[in-house]
C-alpha cells in the first residue's frame, strides 16, 4: 500500500508542476525535488532517485496518454496540451484506496489542537470517501447530496500567492473591485496571509500605495506575478490578534463592540450549535427566548448573518447595530 501511495502522490506532484505556469520547463532534478519533498518534506534526502521519475514519466504517457515533452531548449518537461490535467482523468480503485488510507489517517487526528479547526473538512473528506466503496459509488449521488462552492476563480493564485507569503515576495496584480465598474486597477501588496470565507479565498496584505492592510478576494484578481527579490519593510502583522474580533472577512479598525441580542427558542438552538462567532456565550435563558452576548466587530457579515433569522432575532444593544437593521429592515419593506 505504501508504493502505491508514494506513486501515486508522484504522479500528481509532476502533474502539478508540468502545470504549473509560474515556473515552466521542470527539469528531472526539479521533478524529483519536488516528489521528495511532497512524500518527506525534505528536498535534501535520496529516497527518491532520477530512474523512479523516467518511470512516472513513462507510466503518465502510457497509463494516461499525458503529452509529456521535453523542451531542448528549456531544459525541461511540458504538457503539450495546455488543457490536460490528472484532475480530468476518473480515480482508479489504486487512487481511492490511497484516499481511504489519507482520509482515516487524518480523521485519527482531527481532535488534536493542531487540526482542531480542520476537523470539519476531514469529517467531510471522510464522509465522501466512505460513499466511494464499491457498495455505495454506483448510486449514492441519487441519495446524498453535498454542498459545493459555485465559484472557483482565483483558485489558481492559491500556490503562487502562497509561495509569496512564505518567500517575503512583493505581490502585483490587477484587481476589479464590485464598486469599480469593471474597472481593473494595479496593486503591488507585501502577502500575509491566506484566508477562506463561504467557498471563497481571500489576501490578507498591505497595500505599499494605500499604506494599510487590506483584504482582497482572488475571484476578483487577475495578472498575479511574484517580484524577483524580498522585501524589506518589517511590518507587524498577527493573523489571529487581526481576526480576533471578526465575523467574517471584515475588519475594522475600531474597538469591538458588546452585542447582545435575544433569539425565538428554534432560533436559538441553531444559533447556539453554530455560532456567530468564538466570543458568543449564553446570558439568559428565558421560557420562550435566549439572550446571548458577543463582542464583535459591527461588520457587513454580521449584519447579514443577523437578518438571515429575520424576525426570530432582536438585537438590545449596540444601538448602532439596532439602526442598521432598521434600516434595512425598512429598506426591504419599500420594494415590496
């Protein structure tokens, strides 16, 4: 099990890096360099040699007709086609089997600190791996249904945005703010880090010509490059002090604010099992309503996440958030 595994996580590292448009023309040394350190997170060993690559290589044209090349003049290997990937081809029995394996390996750790906030997603990896044993593949989409983002753009820039952050590069892109009309405009950021809301990906940085640390979401990015040398400004950042406060992607740069608001008995269970946030706590409990309590930033997020429960919730205080909901409130009244 454990070759079959280690090949097949070879097979997708080259595939990654024959796609990878940030540094074209791998060589062997850089394919090797790359598996070694994807299957024993150290480039420098000798568990993987040059003959076991010309295998993958050979096994990737034969198994899976993958145009690869080799460019004389780059000194390295390229897919001749510019839209084949692994990621098209159906999984093998081989490949789900290395997936049960990883997954049932992560699910034993799901409760240690370290991966506490991934144990969701493992549970979910999980879950769809379990309904890919032979019994349940051929009919188990006509019966479970999972969640699934609807948009993946900017994706892509999750590796090389990523490579910046790790690296201290300068990051230029053009980005389309909704508020722009369409209109792109350049950004050179100093990357701190990577963050997830809703199926979307988001850029923590400082913008060097706003000077201020901004969020900008990938789907809205284009043209992503690296600059060639690190930066050198020393600029504070903490990432869980920065969201510490936050509902969502939304950060303001005010102190928190007490909430408190009251939530209808059914309203309120659903509250209490996912809440708004990790400060919300339990204040009262009343025969037909429970009050709770956060202290949050008053961001677009929470506001959102407020009027998903319409009526069911009432807001005591702050009363800027009170008015904000009046408003919308009476927003939503006019167009009907």
């Amino acid at each position: 099990m454990g070759q079959i595994k280690n090949a097949l996580i070879r097979y997708r590292v080259i595939d990654k890096c024959l796609r990878n448009k940030y540094k074209p023309f791998p060589s062997k040394e850089e394919l090797r360099t790359a598996c070694e350190d994807a299957l024993f997170g150290s480039s420098e060993g000798e568990s993987i040699c040059d003959s076991t690559i010309e295998k993958d290589l050979f096994y990737l044209r034969m198994e899976h007709d993958a145009p690869i090349m080799y460019s004389k003049k780059n000194r390295g290997y390229y897919y001749d086609s510019e839209t084949f990937s692994l990621d098209d081809i159906p999984l093998t029995e081989d490949d789900l089997m290395a997936i049960r394996f990883a997954a049932n390996t992560l699910s034993q750790f799901k409760d240690v600190d370290m991966f506490k906030q991934f144990g969701f997603a493992i549970d979910k990896i999980a879950d769809r791996v379990a309904l890919n044993t032979p019994e349940f593949a051929q009919d188990s989409k006509n019966y479970v249904q999972f969640e699934t983002g609807t948009s993946v753009k900017g994706n892509e820039f999750l590796t090389p945005l990523l490579h910046g952050i790790r690296t201290r590069k300068y990051v230029y892109f053009d980005y389309t703010s909704f508020l722009s009309d369409n209109k792109s405009k350049s950004r050179k950021v100093i990357p701190f880090v990577l963050k997830e809301y809703r199926n979307r990906w988001y850029l923590v940085c400082f913008d060097t010509v706003k000077s201020k640390i901004i969020t900008y979401a990938l789907d809205r990015m284009s043209n992503v490059e690296l600059s060639d040398n690190n930066y050198t400004e020393n600029i504070s950042f903490d990432t869980n002090r920065f969201f510490h406060h936050a509902v969502g992607i939304t950060v303001i740069e005010e102190a928190p604010e007490k909430v408190i608001f009251k939530a209808e008995n059914i309203a309120a269970k659903y509250i209490e099992s996912q809440p708004f946030h990790h400060s919300q706590r339990v204040v009262k409990e009343g025969k037909n309503k429970m009050t709770f309590e956060l202290s949050v930033m008053i961001s677009e997020e929470l506001i959102r996440a407020f009027l998903g429960y319409a009526g069911e919730i009432e807001v005591v205080e702050p009363q800027i958030l009170k008015n904000q909901l009046i408003r919308r409130a009476k927003d939503l009244l006019s167009k009907y």
